[in-house]
C-alpha cells in the first residue's frame, strides 16, 4: 500500500486574515472551532494580551507598561480576578484572560505581476538621487532618513523603491500619523500600482480584514499588527502625535519583521534624528530643493512690540495692520499663524475691521477643508489660523505670517513647515512669509539658519535655476 | 499625579479645610469631565425623577409615568426611581465606553455619585439588574453588579433573565407588551423587604417596571431603583 505524506489542510482565508496581525477572538470573524482546529495544527499562535512579568504588568497590544493604566476587575469569562489594559481600550478589552491570535502557518504569497508600476514621471536630479538610495536600503534593509524640503515631491521618490519591494516579494507598508495624509497617498499610489492591492487604513475605514502588498496607514492602526511588514516607510516622522507618544513608536516597531527596512520621511527631522545622522548612526539623503527649481523662501523677522498688550487694548500692531492690509488691497491670498485658539478668538473681530471676509480654522472645527478651500478659491481674502495647518496646505500665491512667532509652540520645525507653505507651485514659486515678534526665540533663528542652509546645499548641488 | 479616569488628563488634587474635615468622597474624573455631567435638576417627576416639562405633565407625574400608573398591569410596582443624570451626548459616550468597549475602572467614577444619593434612600437589600449569559460572556462583568460591588452594600442576586434579546432593539411597545422578564432566583430572601434595583439607564423603565413586578409578586413589600442615566 502506498502511503502518502501530507501536513493536515489550512484554512486560506484565515491565513489571510491572520497573516502579519494580533487580534483578539472578536475581531476575527471565523468560528471558535475554525480557530481552535488551526491551533492544534500549529497554524496560529495564541498569546494572553496582558502579561504579568515581576509584578508589572504590559500590554501586547499596545506596550502599556504604566501601572495606573491597568485595572483588575472580577472577571466572569475566566472566574477570577483579571487585569486589562486601559490605554487601548478603545479597540476592544485586552486582558490577562483575553488571548491574541496570530498566524504562524506557510506563509501568504502575494502574486505581484512583473511590470507593477504604471508610473512614468521624471524625477528631478535631487528626486533622483534619493530615489536611488530608497531603492538600495529597500534591499540593503537597516534604516534610511529621506529629509525632503517641503514642495520638494518627496512621494514620487518611493516609486521605485516600492516597485523593487514589490518585485523582491516583499510586503510594504506606508505609515503616517495622520489620517489626511493616508487619504491623500492612497489614491496616489493605488494609481502608481494598479495591479495589485492597495489597502488604506485609518480609523473608521473599512479595509480591515484584507492582507496585501502594498499597506497605506495611520500609525495607529498598527496596533493590530505584528511582524507583518518587509519596508515600513513612515512619512512626516516628526508630526504629532507620533512625536510624542511611545506607543505609536511600539506599535511601529510590532509591526515589522525583525529584519526589516524602515525608511523615514520629513521635511524638518527631530534634533536627535539630526544628531544622529550628522554622526553616521543614521544614512539620509536630502533633497534641498524643490521641484520647481527655485529656492524656498526665507522668513524675515518683524518687531511687533508687546502683541498680547495692545490686543487686549483692542489693537493690531501697526505693522502687522499695515501687512495684512497690503495684501488685501493686492488680492494675495493669506494666512496668519497664531499661537492659540484663545488668543485668535480674542482678535478676530479686530482683523474683520480690515476685511470682514477674514474667517479663523482651528483644529476643532468641522467644517476645516472647506474654509482651506474658500481661501484657494478667492472667496476668502485670509484665513487666521493655529499650527493645525503648518502641515499639508498647498494654495497658489499664499503669503504667510506668524503672530508671536516667540511663543514655545512655534518650534524649529512648526516654524519651517509653517515657512513651507509658500511659494510652493510652478507659476508662483516665490512669496513672503514674515515671523512678527516680541524678541526673537532661539527656535526662530535655527528655521531661518535650516532654510538657508538648505538653499545653500541646494545651489551647491546644482539643484536650483541660475 | 492622579489621573481623571475618563478623559485621562492630569488632575489637581486641592486639598481644603472643607475637602479634609468634611471627608468628601475622593474624586476619580476631573472638574471638567464632571462638569459635562448634567444632574437631573428642578422639578421632577415624582416616580421616574425626569425633569418635568409644562406639556408633558400631570400634577407632579410625567405623562409616561401616568400612562404606566394608570395601566393595571403596572400600577404600583415600581414606588421611585432616581437616576443621577441627563442621558447626553458625554455620559452616552462615558457609558458606551464602560459597557461595551469593557472599561470596569469606570465604575469607580459614578459611585461617588451614587452614593451621595443613596444616604436619602430607605432600602433593606440591594439587587441589580441581571444581564442574559451570552451578554456576560461577552463583556466579562454585568454594568449593574459592578456599581453595586463598588458601593459595598448588602447585595443580593435576585433576577435572572428569561429572554436574551437585546432590549435596546425593540420599541416602548414591544417592551411593555412582553410576558415576563426575569424570574426570582431567592424568593424566601426577599419576604417582607423593601428592594433597591441598581441599573445604568432609564429609558422607557419597562425594564426596571419588569423587575419590580417581579420581586414585588414574590414578596417583597417596596421596589425602588437607581440608575446613572434618565
């Protein structure tokens, strides 16, 4: 009698669901005995969300460690007294007694067609050169810091690190900490790769169970996923709140394999980032200039006097007045940058004294696309606003000022990003972007020295119109 | 640095001469999370405790109270009901966040508040709503029991739960026309008590109208309830 050999049969649509994530029972739509049959074949894994080492608790999920976060209850599923994690709570309880599932069966073979990319733009030679080193650390893996001027086209530089990716039968992954940058990439790339699947997450969408090759999503989604990722490419590394909250940082790091590339993208990279790359521990490439050729405008800096005081008196300070009028008067559209909602609400009246179109954005407002494109469209003179726009807003002839340019929260790289909306199209590559103030703060100084230097490097390299 | 257990954000513990002799009960969500908290004000019905609205009275009923009294089936059962809250937009999410997504810490921050209005309350033994197997199987603790477990009253499982539907998917008809709830699990416990149902909202009451016709039919001698939310 012939004996044949073979490994008990998996279930392909639970390696497809499984595949690269740790998810709780709930959020896997297939029956406890599908599950369990899978286990004892060895097919998925099963580890308890919270774990208690030494008497400290930690999370699975998210790497909660801080004791305060952790509550122990009466629990009725497993009949004792059961710790869970309050600070992920919101995605569902993980606790000592709920278990998460992963997927350590064959691996999930993505078919990717030879000629992935329909993409055919031309690159800058700035572009270029960072394309080349995306290309190469996406096969070299280690870490790569890609610091990009802002307008300088920093997406069309992954093309072709995400197309060898893709070839090489690696799973890519294009992270954020914010969901408009996963709205705006999404479309992007699923019309650079059109053959394969693209799937965008962010909290309230809806592709969440599919696996594919090519990943666009919030840094926050990661949480349900693990050892999922070959190249993780995180763009705006320094925006909020990746850049205050380890968590996101864990759930990055959950959510690639221990050998994996991850390249890092921004215009304005943190002093440790920088430090890091000045002394070799990190590679970077920079791309200087724009894509339009012509060098980013460098802020000028503008006494103001004692702003807060003559607002309670119910007065502009004459220079800002005087600035803001010359615009109005010249139809150039603006934006001015305030360091508080407070402090916006007190003065908008004053400003509507000069136009009475002038209308303020902040970041609880809903209605915040809308006004953004109001003010392109000309049916707003100017926009007041907070640092909730210093990132992602392209208008044509924009002109742009910062009030109390000294205040703390305009940081070096708020205030190079806030510098960064102007003069970003073709046919208007130039405008003003003017740092009012009560005393020059050290951040100030160090985003007008970051923009020359910048432009400097950018002549250097040829990368700029004679 | 002690935390507001809802919203998470620092708080400041100011310690008073008031706040040290009186003993007020500690705190758990900060001022202004509490503040979103609207307490049930003015007059108010005098069975159900909703706020009472000029169109919507009689003498010192609400209408639904009377429509409840008036129907023989249900008259008399339930003596009072207070709740602590109006049922907003913060204290749906407050809850929504303690029921479903499991956040048992945020019983700690109504029992304060309850307690606060139980000192004026005359019970002699506490039960709560129960919830269906299936339901407690899935969020691991009953809503109702861990408030009553936090407040550390003589509390007694009474109920159980005839049907498993979830009550939230059906109209105030359906629910007043339904047979019986629950069932009485410790009759020869209750004869001659008066009862305090403990529950996290007050909608239509049929819930809570159910439980008390329920214990009141096995003995007991007075129904009166607490919940969070009117």
């Amino acid at each position: 009698m012939e004996t044949t050999i073979s490994s008990p049969p998996f279930s392909p649509e639970l390696q497809n669901h499984l595949t690269g994530r740790l998810l709780l029972a709930s959020e896997i739509p297939f029956s406890p005995a599908i599950i369990s049959d899978q286990i004892k074949h060895g097919y998925v894994s099963v580890t308890s969300g919270v774990k208690c080492v030494n008497g400290q608790y930690n999370c699975v999920r998210c790497g909660n460690q801080n004791s305060a976060l952790f509550y122990t209850f009466p629990c009725k599923i497993c009949n004792q007294d059961c710790t869970y994690c309050r600070a992920c709570i919101m995605m569902g309880r993980v606790s000592e007694c709920a278990k998460l599932y992963g997927w350590i069966g064959p691996d999930l073979k993505f078919a990717v067609p030879d000629k992935v990319m329909s993409w055919d733009g031309t690159l800058t030679s700035g572009q270029q050169t960072a394309s080349d080193c995306v290309v190469e650390a996406v096969k070299r893996k280690g870490e790569l810091l890609v610091w990009a001027v802002c307008g300088a086209g920093k997406t069309e530089v992954l093309f072709a690190g995400i197309e060898a990716g893709l070839l090489a039968g690696k799973r890519i992954c294009m992270a954020t900490p914010r969901t408009d940058v996963v709205l705006e990439l999404s479309p992007r790339l699923k019309r650079a790769f059109p053959a394969i699947e693209v799937s965008s997450l962010y909290g309230g969408s809806e592709e969440r169970s599919k696996a594919s090759p090519l990943t666009v999503s919030t840094t926050h989604q990661l949480f349900r996923f693990s050892e999922a990722f070959d190249v993780v490419i995180i763009d705006e590394v320094d925006a909020f709140p990746y850049s205050i909250d380890d968590s996101l940082h864990y759930a990055v790091n959950k959510s690639k394999k221990p050998s994996a590339t991850t390249i890092y993208l921004t215009a304005t990279p943190s002093k440790q980032m920088q430090r890091s790359y000045r002394s070799g521990k990190l590679q970077a490439v920079t791309i200087p200039a724009r894509y339009h050729h012509k060098p980013i405008p460098v802020p000028e800096m503008k006494w103001s006097g004692n702003w807060q005081k003559q607002y309670l008196q119910k007065k502009i300070p004459p220079v800002i007045a005087s600035w803001v009028s010359e615009r109005l008067q010249q139809k150039i559209p603006l934006l001015l940058f305030f360091p508080s909602i407070q402090v916006m609400e007190q003065v908008i009246p004053l400003f509507q004294t000069l136009s009475p179109k002038l209308e303020t954005v902040h970041s609880q407002h809903p209605e915040r696309k809308e006004r953004v494109q109001a003010l392109r469209n000309g049916e707003v003179p100017g926009l007041l606003t907070t640092t909730i726009l210093e990132r992602g807003v392209t208008i044509e002839r924009l002109d742009v000022a910062v009030i109390g340019a000294e205040h703390e929260v305009f940081s070096e790289s708020a205030l190079v990003q806030i510098a960064g909306r102007v003069g970003r199209s073709f046919t208007y590559p130039t405008g003003t972007i003017t740092f009012f103030h009560y005393g020059k703060s050290k951040a100030m100084v160090e985003a007008i020295y970051h923009i020359q230097m910048m432009n400097k490097e950018a002549w250097k390299r040829g990368l700029l119109d004679g | 640095m002690a935390r507001c257990l809802f919203c998470v954000e620092e708080m400041k513990v100011v310690l008073t001469w008031r706040s040290l002799l009186l003993k007020k009960e500690a705190m758990t969500i900060c001022e202004r999370c509490e503040g979103k908290l609207k307490k049930l004000a003015g007059e108010t019905c005098s069975i159900c405790s909703r706020e009472l609205d000029k169109n919507y009275r009689i003498e010192d009923l609400c209408l639904d109270c009377v429509r409840w009294e008036k129907d023989k089936k249900w008259s008399g059962y339930l003596s009072i009901n207070i709740s602590l809250f109006h049922y907003n937009e913060f204290l749906k999410d407050m809850i929504a966040k303690y029921k479903y997504r499991g956040d048992y810490a945020l019983a700690e921050a109504f029992v304060p508040f309850l307690k606060d209005k139980l000192k004026d309350m005359n019970f002699d033994l506490v039960t709560f709503i129960p919830l269906s197997n299936e339901r407690l199987m899935e969020r691991g603790f009953n809503q109702a029991q861990a408030l009553t477990d936090l407040l550390g009253l003589n509390t007694v499982e009474l109920l159980t739960r005839l049907h498993t539907e979830k009550q939230s998917k059906k109209s105030r008809e359906e629910r007043i026309s339904l047979p019986q709830v629950f069932q009485v699990t410790k009759p020869d416990l209750l004869k001659q008590k008066s009862i305090l149902i403990v529950d996290d909202i007050y909608t239509t009451g049929s819930t809570l109208r159910h439980a008390a016709k329920a214990l009141k039919t096995a003995g007991a001698t007075e129904v009166s309830s607490i919940t969070l939310a009117r």
